[in-house]
C-alpha cells in the first residue's frame, strides 16, 4: 500500500562534476596510438611503423615513448605540446599528418 506523503521542495541538484581525472596515456598506450597513426598514414606494418618511431627517437635523441607523444599531440592538433619548450618539431610528420582527411569531429581554426 503506498501511503500519502507530503510534497518536499524539490531543491536544484548540484552541477556534476569530474570525479575521476583525466589521466595521461601510459607508454605502452602511446606507443600504440602513435604506431596506428603511421600505419594510417603510411598505410604501412605494424613493426614498420615501430622502426620509424625507434628511428626518429635515435636521430633526436629521445625515448620513444617521448617521440611517440610528440607524435600523439602533433596529430591532436594539442597547441600546448608545440608551444613546450621540450616539444620536437618532425617536419616530415607535420608534412605527412597535413595529407591526411580531417577529422569528423575536427574544429576548423
């Protein structure tokens, strides 16, 4: 039996918020995304795809993973990384992500 009860204000529920932080991708998840990137872009292997990262991490005297999130940020179009005193330039990864289709969710700037 569901018994009358008397209405309460109703108070406005308070703003979600964030609970849990963003959290940066761990080096195994970047190098990951970083080689899907050149396989997209090079339409090439899996491991040709590592041999490049572990190539452009020798000539600039980086780890990988470092090169593999400069290459994450440069793809995202992330304005802080390029702005870091510590972020790489890679014209021929600028030059290569540029022949790429844009994104869908991609904001035109």
């Amino acid at each position: 039996m569901i018994e009358a009860t008397a209405e309460l204000p109703l108070s406005p529920l308070p703003a979600p918020t964030r609970l849990i932080p963003r959290r940066r991708l761990d080096g195994r998840e970047l190098l990951a995304t970083a080689k899907d990137i050149l396989i997209a872009a090079r339409r090439c292997s899996d491991a040709q795809a590592f041999d490049e990262l572990l190539d452009v991490s020798r000539r600039h005297h980086l780890t990988v993973v470092g090169v593999a999130r400069n290459l994450v940020d440069l793809a995202a179009g992330s304005p802080s990384s390029r702005c870091a005193p510590d972020a790489v330039r890679f014209d021929e990864w600028e030059q290569l992500l540029a022949q790429l289709p844009p994104r869908p969710n991609a904001h035109a700037s």
